[in-house]
C-alpha cells in the first residue's frame, strides 16, 4: 500500500488534534506549556489587584476540562515581599492566599475568578461552584479533601 506525503500529513494533523483534545480532558497538575500560559493570563489582573507587578509561588495548579485553580501567594515581580498596602481592597488582617480560576475558550485562558486577601476561604463554598472536581486535586485542608467533596456534593444535587 502506498501512502502520499500529504495523507500521512492529514493523518498526523487529525493525531495530534485527538492528543489535544484528550490532554484537556484529564485532571491533574497543569502541563508546562499550560503552567505558563495559566500565570501569563492570571499576572495582569492580580498585579492589578496587589496594586503591583507580581510573581507567583505556586502550591497547586491543576487543570480539569478546560478549567484551571491556582492556589499559592505572592511576591513582587523581584521577589521582594508583597507590599500589602498598594493592594487597594485589602485588609492587612486577612489571609494572603492567591486563588485564581482560570477557564479556557478559544484557546486562550481568561480568569473567572481572583482573591489575593479573601476574609475567608473561596474554596469554603466549594457546592457554589460549577467548575469540575479535578481542579480541586490535591488541595487539602484539615480533614477536608476538595476534591473529594466536591464529587459529593455533584452526586447529591
């Protein structure tokens, strides 16, 4: 059988287009190339919120179906602490956790939502939100497992 170079061409294409649409379908910790597009869409509008350009120290990053959670704290773009007094809606009482939502359309990720000084958890309202379970992966706090919780409370509505 003789195969032309541009059937093998469009049997690739069609390969690598399944590989892509597979790869988001999977939770789990976020692939390189989506680490780094994940904190590009996320830097201007938490530099924004903090009142100054940002660098992130990241604890978790998980994707789930074109969905992504970002959870560490921040530092300024030198790595120098943050200055929480430029972060104009933030009491300096209250927890520093970075938490990012991230959702992905059209190839690009676009935050759905941000806290860089919430009074209280946002993950606390886990059965609030519609995003999937894998995005919780990993993220545990005390005796409660997120993601864990988050499956259970889908199975009960």
């Amino acid at each position: 059988m003789k195969i032309s170079a541009r059937g093998i061409g469009k049997t690739l294409a069609a390969c690598l287009t399944l590989l892509m649409a597979c790869s988001t379908s999977f939770a789990g910790p976020a692939s390189t190339t989506d680490r780094k597009d994940i904190l590009d869409a996320a830097r201007p509008a938490i530099s924004a919120m903090a009142g100054q350009a940002v660098k992130f120290k990241v604890d978790i990053l998980n994707v789930d179906a074109n969905w992504a959670v970002l959870v560490g704290g921040l530092l300024q773009a030198d790595g120098k602490p943050i200055d929480w007094k430029k972060a104009a809606s933030c009491n300096p009482d209250l927890d520093k956790m970075l938490w990012v939502v991230l959702a992905k359309a059209d190839g690009n990720w676009r935050v759905a939502q941000a806290e860089i000084c919430a009074s209280e958890p946002p993950y606390w309202y886990i059965s609030d939100y519609l995003w999937p379970c894998g995005v919780y992966t990993g993220l545990i706090e005390g005796e409660r497992n997120l993601e864990r919780e988050c499956r259970g409370s889908r199975k009960t509505r």
